[in-house]
C-alpha cells in the first residue's frame, strides 16, 4: 500500500511504502528496491516491521514515475498489491510495481486588498410605476443520480487498474463483483493482456461478498488467509 504527502516547500513527497505482515509467510528481512537506489540490495531500505506490516518511508522527487518491489529474506520478490500500476520488467513474466508522483501543486496567488467600497449616491426620486406581476419561477430541474460505485481495490488483489478495467466492464459495486461469475471476471483480465492474465479472481467473489454484506471484520480474517488475493497453501 502507498501514501503520499506532498511537501508545501520542496518539490518533494514522503511516500510511506507497507506490506502486510501476512504477505511475507515470517519473513526475517524485507527490503525495498526500486529505480530510487539503482535496484541495489546493499543500499536498499530495510522495511522496519510493526504489528501487522512492514514500512519504510522515502522522500522522492515529484513530477515522475519510480518502479520498485519489495525483496524478501533474500530470497524472493512480491509487488505491492495497491501500487498506482504495473509495468513489465525486463525478466519475462514479471512485473514491477509503480508509484507515481505528480506535479508539485503550485501556491494560490494572494488575494488583492479588497477596495473600498464606492457611496452611493442620494436616489432620484421618480414617479412610481406599477409593479410587474413577477414571473414565476423556472422549476427546479433535478440533478441525475449518480450510479452507484463502491471501492473495489479493499478486495485483495485488486488494484487502481484492474478496479478500472472491472468499472469498464459494468463490475462497479461489492455486489456487482459478489454475484459475477469468475469466468466473466477472468475475462476481463485476459482481454486487458498478459500482465492481467496472470491473476487469479478465485477469491474476488467472496471477498465482494463480506464486504457487500458490511462484515469487515470476516472479510480481514479472510484476507490474512490470502497473498495478493490468492489462497496460500498451509
């Protein structure tokens, strides 16, 4: 998972950069690499491990892209799951995840001094008309419902893009997932290419379905089962 604070003096962002504590089977080291140290394991940051996840904060340049992945004890890679998006690495098959960090919004003008205001001057008296009957009001045109839309990347596995790609295929809502069928859904990841191809929506359907029933307290007993949304063997 990604968050960003923009800082208001530099054009700079403090990304804090977690990895669920589930997702790493006991790992003993977590490391993050990325296009921000070369994609070297001896200067990467060693991810500091809280209750329930690991962290590391960066401060990195605004108005670019950076890819990165988290390495674990050594041994093994895993993308973060809520990355901005994904891109293919040079090693066939594999994707690295992608933060992106916009712009640095620039400061508000200041506000002109507001001028005095002008007298006004003594009202000419003229001769009193008849006041028009007064028009009757336009009626109100009501404004169109929005169609309803729930944040489907609190699925595990599902991220910002494959969130966009389910919306585009009419799947907006926890119940719209909760009752699609996983040939449907796998569908749409095999249309949208090979980096969507790979992932496996076996459990997409029944995390919709807590999360549309309001229990979210199952729904993340259920998720510490998972690992980027798939079932891991015990």
């Amino acid at each position: 998972m990604l968050k960003k604070q923009y800082l208001k003096t530099k054009p700079a962002c403090k990304v804090t950069f977690s990895l669920p504590a589930h997702a790493v089977n006991g790992a003993k080291e977590v490391k993050l690499l990325g296009d921000f140290n070369n994609w070297s394991p001896e200067s990467a940051t060693k991810m500091k491990a809280a209750k329930d996840e690991y962290k590391a904060v960066l401060e990195l340049e605004t108005g670019r892209q950076y890819q990165f992945r988290y390495l674990i004890d050594e041994a093994y890679w895993e993308n973060d799951h809520q990355a901005d998006g994904y891109i293919p690495s040079p090693y066939f098959g594999i994707e690295n995840s992608v933060v992106v960090l916009e712009e640095q919004p620039k400061a508000a003008p200041a506000k002109a001094e507001k001028a005095a205001p002008a007298k006004k001057a003594a009202p000419v008296k003229v001769a009193a008309k008849k006041a028009a009957p007064a028009k009757k009001a336009a009626p109100k045109k009501t404004a169109a419902k929005k169609t309803a839309t729930d944040d489907l990347k609190k699925i595990e596995g599902i991220g910002p893009k494959i969130a966009t790609l389910l919306a585009e295929a009419g799947i907006k809502t926890f119940k719209d997932l909760a009752t699609a069928k996983k040939a449907k859904v796998q569908e749409v990841l095999n249309t949208a290419g090979p980096r969507y191809k790979m992932h496996d929506p076996a459990t997409w359907m029944e995390q919709a379905k807590l999360a549309n029933a309001g229990e979210w307290e199952k729904l993340e007993l259920l998720q510490k089962e998972l690992k980027g949304g798939k079932r891991t063997k015990k």
